[in-house]
C-alpha cells in the first residue's frame, strides 16, 4: 500500500517562485510539489503518495490538519510558514495528531530576524527541516521512507 502525505503550506507560499527570490528561491510552489512528486517516484522507495494544500487562512491550516485526525496518512508536512511563529492555533491541532509531524522552512531562519526565532509550532514537530530550499520537502518525506 502507498505510504500517504499530507503536505501543508501556510501563508505566502502561494507567491514562490516571484516572492523574495533571494531567499526562497525561483520555483513554484506548484513547481516545488512536482518535482518532490518526480523525484519521489524515481528514486525507488516505493508507492507514495502526496496530498498538497496550500492556505493563507489559520483556520483554514486547522481544518486541514483536523482531517488527518480521520484520514489514512502516514505523515503531516508542513511548512507554516509565518504562522510558525504566531500561531497556537495550529500548534495545538498538531499536537492532536499521532502520526510524524516533520515541520519544513525553506530558509534556515536560525540566520534571520530575531522573531522567527520562536518557533511555537516546533513543539509539535517531530522532525524540522531547515534551510534547504525548495528540496525541504523532499528530504523531509525520505525520512518516512529510509529505513
Ligand atoms: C518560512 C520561514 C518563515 O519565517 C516565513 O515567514 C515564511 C517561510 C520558510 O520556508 O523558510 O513564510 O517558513
């Protein structure tokens, strides 16, 4: 059977591949979701499949973690993006969840501004992923997939 994802990406996303360049790089997100999708079914781990949704809506972000309270996925990515920092809303519905929650930054933020520091949604992450551009989603899904 495939192992399932849900990927999840938080407000702003939906403007990669024109937004800050510099730091996120020229890729779509929709460009990022295909080829996380190429590389994951040439490199012969197996079935997997990938849901992708992207919202600029706390709320919205919640729901969509709420459904994977009832749903058959193996693992939750998610990039919260600004909401990483603010939001216990999304912290608490992860903390909900019994299935890895690998938590995805393009940018290593450690090197940024002193409020992305604080990462509240982190609390609730099984494994972060920083710093690796576009690529983040990748590794962070082979790290279900590696034995
Ligand atoms: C981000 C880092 C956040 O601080 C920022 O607000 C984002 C993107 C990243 O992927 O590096 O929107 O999560």
């Amino acid at each position: 059977m495939a192992k399932k994802f849900l990927v999840i990406n938080g407000p702003n996303l939906n403007l990669l591949g024109t937004r800050e360049t510099e730091i996120y790089g020229s890729q779509t997100l929709s460009e990022i979701e295909s080829s996380t999708n190429n590389s994951l079914s040439t490199l012969g781990f197996g079935a997997v499949e990938t849901v992708w949704f992207q919202s600029n809506i706390e709320g919205e972000i919640v729901e969509k973690i709420h459904t994977a309270l009832n749903e058959n996925y193996d693992c939750l990515v998610i990039n919260p993006a600004a909401y990483s920092h603010t939001s216990v809303a999304i912290l608490d519905a992860l903390k909900m969840l019994k299935i890895p929650v690998i938590e995805v930054h393009m940018s290593n933020t450690h090197l940024r501004d002193a409020y992305r520091q604080t990462k509240l949604t982190a609390k609730s992450s099984t494994i972060i992923m920083e710093g690796l551009g576009s690529k983040a989603y990748l590794f962070g899904i082979l790290s279900q997939l590696i034995n």
